[in-house]
C-alpha cells in the first residue's frame, strides 16, 4: 500500500460531518459492510482510512444526498469505474 492511511473512523467522521451533518460512526461502518469504502485494517482489526478513502466517501455521501442514489447503484458505478471525479 503506497498511501499512508493516518485517520481513525473517528477522524473521519469528524472531517466529513461538517459536509454532512448527522454523520456518524455507525453510517460509515454501515457504508463499509455494503462495500462502499474499503479502509486498511491494522494487526489488531482497527480501521484506517486514508485520503483517498475520505474522497470516496466524501463521492459516497453526495450520491446519496444530492441525487438520492440507492446504495446499490451507488456501488455498481464505483466498480464500473463511475467515480470520475469528486465532484461527480
């Protein structure tokens, strides 16, 4: 893995929630198990994201609130190579 993966689900949820108020830990972990977001896991199981997982789910979250994606299609475009950018 070449990107440093420095932020705890915490620091996510921190950065993310000015964006999106009402964020939480659980929706992240929810939006993981639906395989949205795939974070580093450390020997002892914690989760570390890096910015490039920030940007996903930063792309995860808009879909969901600006187009009102269901989570389904959200993950069909993220592996069919949908995400063209962050703003997408």
């Amino acid at each position: 893995m070449d990107e440093e993966c420095d932020y705890t689900i915490g620091n996510v949820v921190e950065i993310l929630s000015n964006e999106f108020s009402g964020l939480t830990i659980s929706k992240v972990r929810y939006l993981e198990s639906k395989g949205l977001v795939a974070p580093h896991r450390t020997v002892s199981g914690y989760r570390k994201y890096s910015e490039s997982d920030l940007a996903q789910l930063r792309w995860v979250l808009r879909q969901q609130r600006e187009h009102f994606l269901p989570l389904r299609v959200i993950r069909e475009r993220l592996s069919s190579g949908g995400r063209q950018s962050e703003t997408g």
